[in-house]
C-alpha cells in the first residue's frame, strides 16, 4: 500500500496574519478554527508543496496499467495515459529517455511503467514520468506479438509471392547478428565444413534497448552497398540470434527489422532463435532456418557432394557422348552400304572430264579456223584501200566545190556592202541636208521648189524645210512672206535662232 501523502506547512510564515504558522488546539476541531488562525497561501506555493509531497513520497515507483490515448509531439516527448478498471494516470516520457525505451508504446499494450510521479501545476494534474518500459508479463506479449502479425500480414509484408530463393553457390554472404556470441562461430564453421565463402559481418545489438534499429540498419546497409564498389555487395544474408526468451528475442519482433527484411532486395536468411522459437522476421524473410547453423547450410551446398555431383554428370555425359558417337558411327556406316564405290564415281567423271576437254579443244581449233576462212572471204569482197580514197576524194570534192562558191558569195555580198557604204558617205557629203543643217532652208510651193524671190506672189502658199522639220508659211506683196502659226517647230536646245522669214 503506497505511503500516506504528508505535507509539513510549519515552516510557512504569514506575515499578513501574526497567528499564522501556529497549529491550532488539540482539542479544538480545525473546522472550527477561527478563519484569523488559518495560514494564506497562494497557488503557486500549493502546487509546489503538492510537487514536492509526490516526488518525495513517489520518487520511484513501477506501475502497471493499459496504454491509452498515445501520441509523439513534434518535440520528440511521447504523452499517454496508464489504465485499469478503476483509474487513469497520466505519463510523459521525455525525448531523451524516448530513446531508450527497450519498445515503442502503442494504444492498447499492457505494460510496466517505471519512473517517479510527479505533478503539473499549470493543469492540476498529476502524472508519471517514464524512464523505462517493459511489457506486463508473456501474455501481454503473445497478444502484441499476435495483433502486430495481423497488421503486417494484411500489408503483404508475409506474402510468399514476394519471396526469392537464395543463389545456389553465392559468392558473398553477409551476416547481421552478434560478433561476440556463439552464432558467428557456429556459422562460420558450418560454412567452412560445407563449402567455404566470404563472410562480411555487421555487428548489431540482438537483443535489449536500441538492438532493433541496428538490426533494421545493417539490413538496409547491405541493400544499400554498390554492386561494383570497393566492399562486396552480398549475393545473401544471414539475420541470426542464438536461442532465448521471448523477452530476450523481441528485438525481431520489432515492426522496423520486419519492414527492412520484406523491403531487401537482397535474399534473406532468418535464423533467430532454436527450432521451436518463431518471430516475425520469420514470415517476411524469404527463408527460415531453425538454427543458424542451419542458415549456413541452407545458403551454400556441400561441397563434396557438389564435387561428386560434378563428377557422375561428367560420367553421365561422357558415357551419352560415346553412345552418341557409336549410334551415328552405326548409322553413317549403313549409309554407306546403299552408296556406289567412291573411287568408281571418280573413275566415271574423270572420263568424262578428258572427254569434255579434248571435245573444247577440238571446237576451239574449229571455230578458228571457220573465223579464218570468214575473214578471208569478207577480204576478197572489200576493194583495195587506194580505190577506196580515191571514190572518198571524189565524194567529197563536189560538196568542196559547193562550199568555195557559197564562201564566195558572202565575200562578194561584203565588198558590195563595202561599196555601198561608201557611196553613201559620198551622197550624204553632197546632201541639201548638211546645207540646212548650217542654218539654211529649201522653200517649195505646190509646184515645187522656188530657186528666187520672184516666184513668190501674195497669198502663195509656201512650204519651207529646215534640217530639223518643215514650216508652212504665205507669201506676201512686195517679195515678202507671212509666217502661218501651223507645222513650226523650235530649233535643238542652245542650237541657232530659225529663221524668221523667208526673204
């Protein structure tokens, strides 16, 4: 039964009230006090003597209650409350020991809560603050353990589907377990019976606070190596832990190592515990081993008998060789009774080949000579060389002639022309028209030219031309002559004035 809570208040001093911090009488009821005698305090002061009361009475106590109404805030500090048929506590775990938790609390665990109670004056309330946390006893496990394979199982973590058999022989095998236990020796001796291999190890923690996170992370740490980098990447992997109690092998319970073991893409051995231990890891690898000795054995063959293997195939095979080789021997053999002499064949197209030979020089002296006596008939018909030319020559010098005397017609058309040309520079030297051009002018009535001025009577009708047209004018009395408005035409730009009158 937990210790009454006492609270000593003798040392409280009042200095509004001088009676304060005196009990009152024994025989007088504290009910009945007089309200003077009572001491003030105020809020604060309460709530931390009521704090002090809890820690000093409290300061470790281990209480076993349901988990309800769990949440993390972002602080890292997980709140829930503790329940059983007739109570609720409060509990804090701060983010520090959080982390050492040996499990994650979830709503609905039976547990054993321990730390020291404490309040919260700023709610009233009081609470317990958590710095460990174990399950309440193996039924409260067995329950956990069977709603958590529920869960998993409906995610198809468990699926055999997703499930890959080993390599027959890998290369490289990667162990995640213990490197101070029996379980790696076991294995690295079971390995070396069978048929040696390379052994990479990552040390993890395989049981207590923080086992699952190692474990979960060697697991994800293999997966994540390059194919091709400096450490090998594990063709498979080995998750072993010797025999224990459920408590002791809890750690591959843990809903982190069964996310990285259905998350490898690397094969995955689980071997934890002996053959009657069985954990969640076992439903997501892709096999299990009852022991880790026997992981060993399931991920390499035994070597003699793959040698002894190797050797019957080698037999088996050489023997199918020779049955192969004896049966087409058999066959070809038949074959060849149904076939002619060979050397026979060859006999027959020899002869025949000689035959065919002397028949191609035969035709090839033939057909010379056949070409010869063509060649000398075609000879007797052709006329000699010289008659040849000579018919040539004539051939062509009627066509020469033709062309001399069409060469000779454009000659005389071009002296002509010559000539032409030249008569004509002649007549244009003679032409009334270079006369006019110097300012002179030719005046022509209806009958003709007019050489003088006595031919000109008044109203006579006159054309006169000039070097650059023709103006039509009318005679006057008197020998002149009246210019008409009609048929003048301006003499060139800058050139000299026409010519006004006619006398």
């Amino acid at each position: 039964m937990a210790p009454a809570i006492m609270t000593d208040f003798s040392n409280h001093k009042d200095t509004s009230n001088p009676g304060a911090g005196r009990p009152p009488a024994a025989n007088v009821p504290t009910a009945n006090v007089p309200a003077a005698n009572v001491a003030v305090f105020s809020v604060s002061e309460i709530s931390q003597a009521i704090k002090r009361a809890l820690e000093g009475n409290f300061e470790w106590v281990r209480v076993r209650g349901e988990i309800s109404g769990f949440k993390r805030a972002a602080s890292g500090h997980l709140y829930m409350s503790l329940k059983d048929e007739g109570a609720v506590l409060d509990a804090v775990c701060w983010r520090g020991g959080a982390a050492r938790l040996g499990l994650m609390p979830e709503d609905g665990m039976e547990v054993i809560a321990s730390g020291r109670v404490t309040s919260y004056p700023g709610r009233s309330k009081y609470q317990i603050v958590i710095e460990r946390l174990e399950l309440a006893g193996e039924g409260a496990l067995l329950k956990l353990l069977e709603e958590r394979k529920r869960k998993l199982a409906a995610e198809g973590l468990f699926a055999e589907a997703r499930k890959r058999p080993p390599p027959y022989l890998p290369e490289v095998l990667g162990v995640v377990t213990s490197p101070t236990g029996a379980v790696i020796r076991d294995i690295l001796h079971r390995l070396a019976d069978r048929f040696p291999r390379r052994v990479l190890v990552w040390p993890v923690l395989v049981q207590g606070e923080g086992a699952a996170a190692q474990i979960a992370a060697a697991i994800r740490g293999f997966n994540a190596l390059p194919a091709a980098g400096p450490v090998p990447r594990p063709d498979v992997l080995i998750v072993a832990r010797g025999g224990g109690s459920l408590e002791d092998l809890w750690a591959f319970n843990e809903e982190a190592v069964v996310r990285a073991a259905a998350e490898s893409k690397i094969p995955l051995i689980s071997a934890v515990g002996h053959e009657t231990d069985v954990t969640l890891i076992d439903f997501a690898a892709d096999r299990r081993a009852p022991t880790p000795s026997a992981a060993a054995e399931m991920a390499v063959p035994v070597r003699a008998e793959l040698r002894a293997a190797i050797a019957d195939s080698d037999r088996r095979l050489r023997a199918a060789a020779r049955r192969a080789l004896e049966q087409r021997r058999v066959w070809v053999e038949g074959l060849a009774r149904g076939l002619p002499e060979p050397r026979r064949l060859v006999e027959d197209k020899a002869q025949r080949l000689d035959d065919r030979v002397e028949r191609l020089h035969n035709a090839l002296a033939g057909g010379l000579r056949q070409r010869a006596e063509r060649v000398r008939d075609l000879g007797a018909r052709l006329p000699h060389p010289r008659r040849q030319i000579g018919l040539a020559r004539e051939r062509l010098e009627g066509p020469a002639g033709r062309f001399a005397a069409l060469v000779a017609r454009p000659r005389a058309v071009r002296d002509k022309a010559q000539a032409l040309a030249a008569l004509e520079r002649v007549l244009r030297g003679v032409s009334y028209q270079r006369t006019l051009a110097r300012g002179f002018a030719v005046v022509r009535d209806p009958g003709g030219v007019i050489s003088s001025a006595r031919g000109v009577s008044a109203g006579l009708a006159l054309d006169i031309e000039f070097a650059d047209g023709h103006a039509a004018a009318v005679g006057t009395s008197g020998g002149g002559a009246a210019r008409a408005p009609a048929r003048r035409k301006r003499g060139p730009a800058g050139g000299e004035p026409p010519q006004g009158t006619l006398l």
